[in-house]
C-alpha cells in the first residue's frame, strides 16, 4: 500500500482554478458539495467523482484529494479527517470570494 501524501495549498488552489475556468457549473458544483457538512470524505469525493466522470484529466487530479479509506463507524460528522480533506478547499473558497470582492 503506498503512503498517503497530503496535498498543498498551491495544488488545491491551481486544481479549483482549472476547474473554474474549464467549467464554472462544474466549479460551482464541486463549491456545493464542498460546503455539505453532513457528508464523510468519502462519500464527497464518490460525488465529486461522479461530478468529473466526463473530464478524465480533472477525475485523475481529483484522486490527489482521495481521503484514506477507514471503516465507517471511524468517521462522524465532526471527524478531523473531513476537516483535513476540506481545509484546502475551504481555504480556496475564502480566496476567492476575497478576490470577487475587490
């Protein structure tokens, strides 16, 4: 099993931004299901997955963000491991409501 990488700002901020200009619905998509709370990690990316099916480069780039399987009774709607796996998107999302507003 190889070790998980954790993923940088620049890489969440370059990610969204190809996104953004690929395809604002999709984009606007991805901010949505992003800002779900009731949701594990893994359950967000199976429905980001399905939001990029027809964008192979954006599906395999997608997969950098791929949360570690765990079993299910180890995540809760608090869980530490879905505020790692949203924190840069989250970030992400407070640049660029900072850079619409100027």
């Amino acid at each position: 099993m190889s070790k998980w990488e954790s993923v940088t700002f620049e890489e969440s901020l370059s990610f969204v931004k190809k996104v953004k200009a690929r395809d604002y619905v999709l984009y606007l998509s991805l901010l949505d299901v992003l800002n779900r709370n009731d949701q594990i990690p893994l359950e967000a990316y199976s429905e980001l997955s399905l939001l990029f099916r027809h964008h192979d480069d954006l599906l395999v780039e997608l997969a950098k963000f791929r949360p570690l399987p765990c079993p299910n009774n180890v995540y809760s709607h608090s869980s530490i491991r879905m505020l790692i796996f949203l924190m840069p998107f989250l970030l992400l999302s407070l640049l660029l409501a900072f850079e619409r507003s100027h």
